[in-house]
C-alpha cells in the first residue's frame, strides 16, 4: 500500500475515533455524575480527557508516515 493510500485510510479511521471516543468521554462524564465536581477538578479531568486521545492513535500516525517500499526493478 502506498503512503497515499495509508494516509487516506488513516484520516478516516482517525475521523471515526476521534468522534467516537468524543461520544463515549461525553457519555462517561454526564453518566457518572462529574459535572457537580469543582471547576478546577473538572478542568484537570477534561484535560486529561482531551489529550487521551492521542496515546492510541500513536500506532496508526506511524503507520501512515512510514515510507513507500522501494522494490527493485
């Protein structure tokens, strides 16, 4: 596969996470009640969220930079 193609596929799968995991942080937060815990606390906790992420996308980034095969011939 190209690295064309490799960038194609993960823009997408990194558009479907990211939505996702932005529904199910959204999910979490509202079920478990964070929303009535103080506003430092609720920052730090978004912000961690916020950043989450980025850790498991890591791999794929990866994937996407590494360069084309070069075959001989």
């Amino acid at each position: 596969m190209s690295m064309r193609q490799r960038k194609l596929v993960g823009t997408v799968a990194m558009l479907v996470f990211v939505v996702v995991y932005g529904l199910a942080v959204m999910v979490i937060v509202q079920g478990h009640g964070m929303t009535h815990l103080n506003t430092l606390l609720q920052t730090v906790i978004y912000g961690v969220l916020g950043l989450a992420w980025i850790l498991p996308l890591m791999p794929l980034i990866r994937w996407m930079q590494r360069p084309d095969d070069l075959q001989a011939g």
